[in-house]
C-alpha cells in the first residue's frame, strides 16, 4: 500500500470518527473513554500509543473548535455539571496531560 493511499484511509477514518462524535456531542455527553475509542479506530490498528493520543487531541481540538466543550461531572443535579473555564490549548493540555497521568484506562471518564 503505498503512502498516499494510507494517508487517504487514515483522512477518511478521521473525519468518519470526527463526524460521529460531532452527532453524538449534539445529543447527548461524549464520555471520554468514547473519545479515546473513536481515536484508536481513526488512528488505525498499527498506531503507536503515542499515535493514538496525538489523533485523540486532534479529534478534541476539531470538537472545540465546533463548540465542544470539556466538563466535569458535580455531585448535585443543579448543576449537574461544570464547564471547564479553559482556552483552546489549556484544554488541550490539560487533557493530554491528565492522559498521561492515568494509571488504569478505566479512569479515563474521571478526565472530562
């Protein structure tokens, strides 16, 4: 398979994942494990760790920029939940960083 045929496949997974998790932000919270899923499968099966995460961040950075917005979950119903009152690239930091920092995936939904 030659560079530019890999590079077609990964452009339409991406925007294939970007769209579905565009729709799915309209309707409802976009857990982040769910974020973390639709990266890997845009990402491809031969990814790196490090592939991946860089195709999460720019699938979260595409979702801000179409007004997606981080929160955290409250223990309260009114509000049930806090926007992060985060630029662009703080938000972007801080979930990268927060990542990194995750000792089991299983503690991916307490990032955002």
């Amino acid at each position: 398979m030659s560079s530019d045929q890999s590079d077609k496949e990964f452009s339409e997974r991406y925007k294939e994942e970007y769209r579905y998790l565009l729709e799915y932000a309209r309707v409802d919270w976009v857990i982040f494990y769910v974020v973390h899923g639709q990266a890997v499968a845009a990402a491809g099966k031969c990814a790196s760790e490090e592939q991946q995460t860089n195709v999460m961040i720019s699938l979260i950075s595409d979702l801000y920029d179409a007004g997606v917005r981080s929160i955290d979950l409250l223990p309260t119903d009114h509000p049930p939940y806090a926007v992060w009152n985060l630029n662009k690239e703080d938000t972007l930091q801080r979930i990268r960083q927060e990542f990194e920092d995750l000792e089991e995936e299983c503690d991916m939904v307490d990032i955002c």
